[in-house]
C-alpha cells in the first residue's frame, strides 16, 4: 500500500507530501489542475521513461519519493531479496531523482539501484491503468501467468512441472555444450575442478577476514602497547615519586576531618575514588600484561592468511561471502558437468527421457488449464453483465507451441464486445468506455491474486455515464476492498463512492502557478460533487442530488 507521496520541483508541483489511507481513494479537480501530474510522478517510480521536461522551470531536480507497506507476496520480497535490500514491512521508499541534464538517479530503501531494478520492484507495488495506457492486462504474454494464479489449486503441477523442465534444460544444454566443443567442454571441466579445490583447500569462513585484521593491528602494535601498560605499572606501583602512597596519605588526612562538614566529605570521596579507581586499574594492567604473549610466527601466520584472501579475492569476489557464494554456483556446476561424463549416446538418452518426463507434466497442465479456463470466461461474463456488456463473449485461446518454461501451449485473452462481431485479442478489439469495463472486469477478478497493492486508474471512466457510470463505480470501490485504489475521475458517480477524497487545484504563489491538494471533509464533499454533476454554476437541486448520491454510496 501506498503510504506517502512527496514530490519536489515537478512539472508545477513545488512541493507536495499526500498521505493515503487504505481502500479506494479518488482526485478530482478541474482539467489541467495536476491530477495527472501525480499519476506521472507514481508512473516514474514504478520505472516510466523519465524526462528532463518533468523538472520545473527554473530548477535542476526534480525529486519524488514513495512510502511503501511491502505485501506479503513472495514477488515483492524475492525481488527485494535478490537485489541484497533490507527493509521493514512497513517501510519501503522508492525514489527517483530527475535532473535538468537528463540524468536520472534511483534509490529504494537509500540504496542506489539502476532503472531496471526499480522497475522489478515498482511493477509489483503500483499498477496504473489509463484510458490510453495499456497496462499488464493488455500484454497477452502476461496472460497465461494470470490464468495460473486464477486457481490457486495447479500450483504443485506448476512448480512440478517447472522441476521437471528444468532438469530437461539443464541436460540439454550440457549435451549441445559438450557437442559444440568437446575441447572447450574438457578446459571448462578442469578450470571448475580448479577452481572448486582452491577455495574448498582455503576452509573460508564469513567474518574471518575482519577478526584476522583485527588480530594483526594487536601484534603490529604489541611493542606500544606493552610499553603503555609497563609505563603505567611503574607509575602506580613503586615510581617515583610514590603516586599511590601519596594518595593513600591524602586519603588518611582526610578522612581524619570528614566528618567536620560535607564540603571536607566530598573531597574525600572523590581522592578515595581516584584511590581505589587507581589501585583497580594497576590490577587490570598486571592481568593484562600478564597475559600478552609475543608470537611472532602467529604474526606471520595471520599476513600469509590474510594475503591468501586477497588472492581468492582478486579471481572469485569482493568479500569472503561473494567467494562461497560463487564457490557454491560452480560446485553445482561442477556436479552436473560430472554427472553427464557419460558417453554422447547415454547423454542423448538422459535428454529424452527428461524431455518426455516434462512433456507429460505439460499436457496435464494445459488439461487443468483448458478447465481452469472455462471458470475465468464464466466469471468474466457475470462481470461483464453486471457492467451492462451482457452481450460480449471473453474467450481464453490456447495456441500449441514447443516446450518452454510455462509449458506446451501460449494463452491470449480474446474479446467479442458486440453480436455479431467476430473475437479478436483484448489489446485490440476494444477501445473508449468498453476498454474501461472490459479492464475492470478482468481487474475485479484479478485484483487479489496478482498481488499488486496499489492500482492507479487515470481517467478510466471517460466516455461512460449513467447506469454505466455506477456499474463502474461499484466495480472500483469492490476492487479496493482487495487493494488499494487511487482514481482520479470526472464522474461524481464514483467520486461518491470513495472512501477518501482529494481535490486538487491550481494557485497563483510568486507570480508562479503551483499544484495544491486538499482533503474534501463532508460539506466541501458535497459541493465539489455538486461541481461535479453541474459545472462551474451550483444550485440548491445539485447539492441535494450530491448528497443523494453520497448517501446511496453509504448504502452500496
């Protein structure tokens, strides 16, 4: 869930922070007032193409950043994982810095990361679907992935399948490999049996490098150090002239004439503290020095291992950790380039038994498929129905195709929006007000299988009213009770829905127009969908058909 927007010197935003609470949220406002300007800015943290255009005049960055609750989708935290990205759950930022010179600088959680790596990340917080935007709904290469999760239910064929797959690539690829170039396949071999035996010979252990160092900067300075505690030994025990007896005199005097006032107590107390201060830290030094040892061939020990992790270092990481991790990658590498030192023909045999293996497990995917399909068109058309499309038909269309990750068969969403139409792919067929309740339809369905928290719809509603207009309303506000909506709209219908509202509108500040944003309460509410249902002139009979529209809004 989007928490927190700021954005800083973009477009005519000055500077803006909106706070945004769960369920569905709306923005309306007069045209040209900014809506949009916020749903770009959202777009370039979920990895839009950025410009330097987006930075205000007159300034040399812009700057947005988003608070984030991470869902509790494995998406989300794998990306997150893989990118080495700690953070909170809830508390992930997202930033993007846009700069005059067209450089752009990403960051999630403080850490600098490119462009694509936001993307991954921004992709599974915020999707934005716009009247002309084709979002993940529209790319037909997303749709198998959306049909899977449809039913939860085919997932152990899936990742049974995806084994089986893999284990099919795996031997595939060391057969083409050792084909291609039995020579380069033997250096490979003898580079990894290298490779693995130096690291595994070296016992590295993460951590050891820091403890080593500090181990070494002990022994480089034992001579100073040992010097520092004899000197001050000496100092305390038996030097001249006698530190401690002379304290210990000055504490005898003293206690003699305590007792007279508090003033003589305090400066008693505080000699007879240095005293015993003292008296403890001689016993600390004698403990200390008699513990140190001189070894000199620990010293040697300690430099001769240290280098050999620099070594490792410079051919396999940058730490000890990145070394087991690379040790690990050709470990399995290794066992698999050894478990095909089979003959070509064995080889061969293997690869067509894996393949059959997966094939199999592909053909009862694609029949689980074709049923778990046939429950989607079904549920596509109630939602359609419910939003006055009664007469269009959804269609999941399989296509065979070879062997891959996903299985034997592509799947792309085809749509017949009126009889006596023929069907053709969703991201073509449809456009205007049947696009909005074709994507709403799906997005109802969708909404809490895919994961996403924050779904942006810019506008969707255009060209759409009455009944309509209330069909869609309602399949927002049920949409947002999966995830959360952020709408900007110009259909009071759904602005009476809402659970929160912001109104946005253009100032005057420094002879410079800025961007403003202020949340409606009930009666500023009321007026603003007044405006909404009559324009710029409101009378008593639109305030009262706004608050009718508020009230059957409670109701629904």
């Amino acid at each position: 869930m989007l928490q927190e927007l700021m954005i800083h010197n973009f477009a005519i935003i000055d500077n803006l922070d909106l706070a945004f609470k769960p369920k569905m949220t709306v923005l309306t406002g007069e045209t040209g007032a900014g809506k949009s300007i916020i749903i770009d800015a959202l777009g370039l943290l979920a990895g839009g193409r950025g410009s330097s255009d987006f930075v205000r005049k007159g300034e040399n960055k812009a700057s947005i950043q988003g608070l984030f609750e991470v869902p509790q989708n494995a998406k989300t935290v794998d990306i997150l994982t893989d990118l080495g990205i700690d953070y909170e759950a809830d508390g992930l930022i997202l930033q993007r810095d846009l700069y005059r010179s067209g450089k752009n600088v990403c960051r999630i959680n403080g850490n600098l990361v490119n462009l694509a790596s936001l993307r991954r990340v921004g992709e599974t917080l915020i999707d934005i679907h716009g009247q002309n935007e084709h979002q993940s709904l529209m790319h037909p290469e997303n749709h198998l992935d959306l049909l899977d999760h449809f039913d939860k239910s085919l997932q152990e064929d899936l990742d049974q399948y995806h084994s089986y797959y893999h284990d099919y690539q795996t031997k595939k690829q060391a057969l083409n490999l050792r084909k291609e170039n039995e020579k380069q396949w033997a250096q490979r071999l003898d580079m990894l049996q290298f490779q693995v035996k130096e690291i595994a010979a070296a016992k590295l252990v993460d951590g050891e490098e820091e403890a080593l160092r500090t181990e070494k900067e002990q022994l480089d300075n034992y001579q100073a150090i040992h010097a520092a505690l004899e000197n001050g030994y000496e100092a305390l025990n038996g030097g001249s002239p006698d530190l401690m007896g002379v304290l210990g005199g000055m504490m005898d005097d003293l206690g003699k004439v305590a007792s007279i006032n508090a003033h003589l107590q305090d400066i008693y107390t505080k000699i007879s503290d240095a005293f015993y201060g003292l008296q403890d830290a001689g016993y600390d030094i004698s403990n200390e020095l008699d513990s140190m040892e001189w070894d000199e061939g620990r010293l040697d020990n300690i430099e001769a291992r240290l280098e050999m992790i620099h070594q490792l270092k410079r051919k396999y990481g940058d730490s000890i950790a990145q070394i087991l991790a690379y040790y690990q990658k050709i470990t399995q590498e290794l066992d698999s380039m050894q478990d095909t030192e089979l003959d070509a023909k064995q080889q061969e045999e293997a690869v067509a038994l894996a393949y059959q293996k997966a094939l199999e497990q592909a053909k009862i995917l694609a029949t689980k498929r074709h049923k778990i399909a046939q429950k989607l068109e079904q549920e596509i058309h109630v939602q359609l129905s419910e939003l006055y499309m009664d007469k269009a038909l959804f269609k999941v269309k399989f296509t065979p195709c070879d062997l891959n990750a996903q299985g034997m068969e592509r799947v792309e969403f085809y749509i017949q929006t009126n009889l006596g139409e023929e069907m053709g792919p969703l991201a073509k067929i449809a456009s205007g007000g049947e696009l909005s309740r074709i994507m709403l339809a799906l997005k109802t369905i969708f909404a809490q299988n895919k994961g996403v928290t924050s779904i942006i719809f810019d506008e969707v509603d255009t060209g759409v009213s009455g009944r309509v207009a209330q069909a869609i309303a309602e399949k927002i506000s049920l949409i947002a009770q999966h995830s959360q909506v952020l709408c900007i709209t110009h259909l009071p219908q759904v602005a009476a829905i809402a659970d929160n509202h912001y109104f946005i509108y253009k100032k005057v500040v420094s002879q410079r127009t800025e961007t403003q944003v202020v949340v409606l309460d009930e009666n500023k509410r009321i007026n603003e969908i007044a405006r909404m249902l009559s324009g710029s002139t409101i009378t008593e009979l639109t305030l009262e058909h706004a608050k009718e529209l508020l009230a059957m809004a409670q109701k629904a």
